[in-house]
C-alpha cells in the first residue's frame, strides 16, 4: 500500500469515526431512555463515554496493533487530563467552591489499577474481567456518593443526547445505534489500516504513535468540553469531563480491549508512558485539592504534554 492511499483510508477513517461517534452516544442514549433507564442512571453510567476511543482501541487491539490500542486509553488520557484541561486553565483560571476529596481517588486508583494488571506485561482477558468489575465499583462508588450530595451531571455528548431525545422513540434510537456502531466498526478498521501501512512506511514506533498522533485527533474533542465550561463558569464540569473520561479510558475501554483480544505491554509503556500518565493525575488531584487551577498550573500541564509527546521520537 502506497502512503498516499494509507493516509487517504486513514483520514477517511477518521472522519467516519468521528461523524458515527455523536451519532453513536445518541442512539446509545435514547435506547437506554426507551428502556426505562433514568437520566441521573445514564449519566453515572455513560460518564466519559468516548465511542471512538473504545472502537479505534478495540479494533486495534484485534488487528494485533498494541500500540494503538493503548494509545487509544493513555495518550487519550493525557490529552484529556494534560492538554485539554492545561490549555483550559491558560485560558480561564479555575476556582472551586468544593472539591469532593474522595471523588479524586477514583481517576488515580483507575490508573492504579491497569497499571498493576499490566505489570507482567500483558493485558489477558481476565484483566479486561477486572477492569470492567472496577468500572461498576467506581460506578456504585459514584453512585453512593451522589446520595450524599455529590451532584453527578451529564457531561459533552451524553448531556446533548439527553436534551435532545424523545424517550418514544426508541426503535430509532435502536436503528441509529446500530448503524453508527457499523459506521464506527468501518471506520476503525480504516484508520487502523492506514495507521499499520504509515507506521511501516515511515518506520515509526506504534507505541509512539498511537500515544502522540493517534490519540491527539480521537480525543482534541476533549478541549470542545473542557473550555466552554470554564468560560461559562462552571470549572465543575471542566474537571468531571476530565474524571470521566479517565474512568472510562482505564476501567471500561481498558477492560472491553483486553477482552476482545489480550494485549502486550512494552516495556517503554511499562516504564515511561503509564507512570508518566499516573504522575501527571496526581498532579492534577493534588491541585484540585487547594480548589484551584491558577494558569501557571494550566502551562505545567501543557508543558507535561508536550514532555509526553516529545520523549517517544527524541528517545
């Protein structure tokens, strides 16, 4: 395959992932309303939804491409937590009047989690098993808190869907699901391929782009949420876009990835990329503790990105 026609299926790739994907959370949505699920059930659920994180990951993970598949879950990570809510901190400082502490162990022990799972190198299929079990504990655990006062929103295109979608239509919430999980299936398989073909053409580290280039264009949507929330004044959702999205990444993306086909873990994501990521979330919850996110805070995270990105093509 010529790199011409790998970065055409690539980018036509990308583009029908990104169109199915809203189209997706709709239709996921509606049909959970149509079923009788509630809203405040749907938005603990679906907190950080990401369908075209999960699909790409997962379709990579089945075309035996690690690198993507992880870079679908930690670059995507980094994106959110680093870059999307920095350049949201640079732009619009952050002030909280309350910051839930426990909430803040939930993004770490996620990372915590996978990170211990793939310490043997390896993501097997009971490892997905686990990473789900804690995606519903983390969910119960949410759940638990919102009876105590934690207000649980629904956040991007889970919050949209809610407004927008008529609970009696439920067979075509049905059909639009359907037909943008076919959408985002092509789609994947698409991207992945080009990714393969440029990967080899280019002689470029999979590992280092699925964590930089690949998770860049599946996720930059993380800054569409993360700013207008702060410029409104309402950091609050900010930072839950930013919780659950690594709720959802780590434990449920994670977990459906490894089940579909057990992954390896190279050393490199071992010993720099996971540890770099867990770090940088640590930071983040240490801030969020004195209930603020000044812009020189917003500049040492997107310095911590660009540090992420830089160490895999400078070695």
């Amino acid at each position: 395959m010529s790199v011409i026609v790998a970065i055409i299926l690539f980018a036509i790739g990308l583009g029908l992932i990104l169109y199915c994907a809203e189209r997706l959370v709709r239709g996921v949505v509606g049909t959970s309303l149509g079923f009788g699920l509630s809203p405040f059930l749907i938005s603990v659920v679906f907190i950080g939804f990401d369908p075209e994180n999960l699909v790409v990951g997962a379709v990579g993970s089945l075309e035996g491409q690690a690198g993507v598949a992880l870079g679908s879950i930690i670059g995507s990570a980094m994106v959110a937590i680093a870059l999307a809510f920095g350049i949201t901190a640079l732009v619009a400082p952050m002030s909280f009047a309350a910051v839930p502490k426990r909430i803040l162990l939930v993004p770490v022990l996620s990372v915590l989690l996978l990170g211990l799972l793939a310490s043997d190198g390896r993501l097997s299929r009971m490892d997905g098993a686990i990473l789900l079990l804690g995606f519903v504990c983390a969910v119960i655990f949410l759940m638990w808190l919102s009876k105590r006062g934690l207000d649980i929103k629904p956040m991007g295109e889970v919050a949209e869907a809610l407004e927008k979608t008529d609970r009696r239509s439920r067979w075509h919430a049905v059909g639009l699901l359907l037909l943008s999980l076919a959408g985002l299936v092509i789609g994947s398989e698409m991207l992945v391929t080009g990714a393969t073909a440029l990967i080899a053409a280019f002689g470029l580290s999979g590992t280092v782009f699925g964590m930089t280039i690949l998770a860049f264009l599946i996720s930059i949507e993380e800054l569409a949420r993360e700013l207008p929330a702060a410029l409104q004044g309402k950091p609050e959702i900010s930072f839950g876009n930013v919780v659950g999205s690594i709720l959802a990444f780590f434990l449920f993306n994670g977990g459906i990835i490894a089940l579909v086909r057990p992954v390896d873990v190279e050393t490199e994501v071992l010993r720099f990329y996971l540890p770099f990521c867990m770090g940088t979330i640590v930071i983040v919850s240490l801030m969020m503790m004195t209930k603020r996110v000044p812009r020189w805070a917003g500049g040492l995270l997107v310095l911590l990105y660009c540090i992420f990105v830089l160490k895999g093509y400078l070695g």
